[in-house]
C-alpha cells in the first residue's frame, strides 16, 4: 500500500521561538517558545490558538503529555524545573525541581522522565504528584529520549552514545556508541532510531537503525551530508502510518525540512519545506497531522495528509465484527469513508 502524501502549511506562533511539542491526544497541539517563556494550546482542527500558558522561570524548552493524568509537562531550561498543566483546563498544577540544563522529556504511563543537559543524567518525578523518585546518569549531554515500552532510551549528544535504562526500577542496562553528536532518537515498535546531527567531515549527517535488545546498530543511513548544509534533529514514529519523522534543522533556505523515511530500508519517502530559514527542529505526530516547530520566526510547519493514511489492520472488512464489504473495499477511519483498495 502506497503511503500518504501531505499538504504543508506554515502556521505562526505570534511568537518568536518554538521549541519542544507535543500532542494531548484530544485535538491540540502544545508548543513551548523559549523566548517568551509560554506554551501555547493550539487547536489541529481550526489552526486557532486557544490558550498561552506562563511557565514560572521562563525558557520554557521541551514538553510532553502523561494520559494517566491528562497533564502537559514543560521544561523551564534555565530555572532547573519542570511545571505540570491540566491539559483542560491549562491551569499550572505545580513545579517542580530537576536538574541543569533541562531538554527532552517523556512520560513512561507512571513517571515523567526529565533530561538534564548540563548534569548528565536525568531527572525521574512521579506524574501523579510531582514526587521525586530519582537521578538516574546517561552520557553526556542527553538531548532527547523515548521509550520503548519497558525501557527509557536517551540520546547523549556530547560523548556519541544512547544509554537504556528499565524505567520501573531506574536501573541503567547500558550506554552504547552511535553516530556524531546525535540528537533525536525514536522507538518505530521494534528498533530505536537515532539522527546524528553534528558537523564531521569524515561522517555524513545519517540516521542509525538500533536493535532495542542489545543497543547494536544494525543499519546507518548517510541521508545528508557532512553538517555543512544539513543538521538533522529531531525525531517522530508514527504507528499508524509506519512512518518516521526526521528534521532537518538547518538554518539555510530550501534545507529546513521535514522528511518522511521507511523504516523497512531506511530511505527518504518525501521531503517537506519547514519554516525558511527557521530551524525546523522537533516534531510530533498528532492525529492524522504531523507538527514541526521551527526555532527562528515563530511559526510551527503543519503537514495534513491529502491521501488515505495506511490502515491498521484491525480496519480490513474481514476484522471488523457485522462489516460486510466488498474485498476490494477497506475503511478508512481517519477519512470516515469507504477506499478501494
């Protein structure tokens, strides 16, 4: 089956840099601006601000959503915390103390996971009351990180590595080599993604394929070139497509990109404009959009899909209990129609 093709449109902030961005599950958008020290609720629907919300010490950097609480979680970077809002009714909720250096976070259905740039290690608060459970070390410098299901990965952008760790014990499983100055990094289902995203003129800007069991990388992609044009950053998995979402983060026009890669080969599906000259840096998937924010200008990229989104299989007519339709039909549930295969 084909995959989708999107249309792009550039959707500004009012804002001047957004950064982290996340999706709530119930039709909003939240994106962190650094500079204004706010996140934003954005409806995907209307393309309509619905609220902008003061995170206490500014610099608000990176967030994430914990569906156990209905919370959105922000980074303050330079204040050393991280602020819990009601994804309803976007009231603070409370704020709480992390380490240096703020960067990616992600919630594990129990605990709200926090990078710590500058400490190397990250911060680990229980989503329900913003306790503290513990400081668990990465490598150095982790930017990003995902989770797998059972594990928290991080992506140490400083010495080259992503470390595993079991995220209800915190127990560290390993940190293992990667690419140059890695950046984003990603769960497809299977394997972990990593985009490595430093200047080196002896490796080109790649992406790595990871075994999730052993931390081994199985395949490296040189996508891009060797930093000069190309900076590649953050990363997103689609489940429902099977698509991975990658950002090219450089600040040239024509090279900020949001590209769409299939994970079965590790080559480039289609290529979309970001914002010129704006950093397009981090990415989200919400819905049947995809969300990316540029760093410069103020604006977010937004690719809504044009064509059918693969569908999962649970869809068929055949798996659909009292669904009868042609064997050359199929539902598409994010159309709300009836396709041809």
């Amino acid at each position: 089956m084909p995959f989708p093709v999107y249309s792009t449109a550039q959707f500004p902030t009012s804002l001047t840099e957004p950064w982290g961005i996340c999706y709530d599950n119930a039709g909003h958008v939240w994106s962190c601006d650094t500079v204004a020290g706010v996140i934003q609720k954005i409806d995907t629907a209307t393309l309509t601000i619905l609220d902008t919300v003061a995170i206490p010490g500014g610099d608000a950097r990176g967030c994430c959503y914990d569906a156990g609480t209905n919370s959105v979680w922000a980074v303050c970077n330079g204040g050393h915390t991280v602020t819990k809002i009601d994804a309803v009714t976007d009231a603070v909720i409370g704020t709480y103390a992390i380490g240096s250096g703020g960067a990616g976070l992600i919630s594990d259905g129990v605990r709200i996971w926090v990078c710590n740039e500058n400490d190397n290690d990250c911060t680990v608060l229980l989503a329900a009351t913003g306790a503290f459970v513990a400081t668990v070390a990465t490598g150095n410098s982790p930017l990003d990180i995902t989770f797998d299901g059972v594990h928290i990965w991080t992506v140490n952008q400083f010495s080259s590595t992503i470390t595993k760790i079991t995220a209800a014990t915190q127990a560290p499983v390993g940190t293992y080599p990667v690419g140059s100055q890695p950046i984003g990094i990603a769960f497809d289902g299977t394997n972990i993604w990593v985009s490595d995203g430093g200047y080196n003129p002896t490796f080109l800007q790649s992406l790595e394929r990871i075994d999730a069991g052993t931390g081994a990388v199985l395949n490296t992609y040189p996508l891009g070139d060797d930093g000069t044009l190309d900076d590649f950053a953050g990363l997103a998995w689609d489940v429902l497509t099977g698509i991975l979402w990658l950002c090219n983060a450089r600040g040239n026009p024509g090279n900020n990109q949001v590209i769409a890669i299939d994970v079965s080969n590790g080559t480039i599906i289609a290529t979309y404009n970001g914002y010129p000259q704006g950093n397009t840096f981090l990415v989200c998937i919400a819905g049947a959009q995809i969300w990316a924010s540029n760093n410069n200008f103020g604006f977010l990229t937004v690719l809504s899909p044009v064509a059918s989104r693969l569908k999962p299989p649970n869809y068929y007519p055949s798996e659909i209990p009292g669904v009868v339709l042609p064997w050359e039909c199929c539902i598409d549930p994010f159309l709300g129609c009836i396709l041809e295969r």
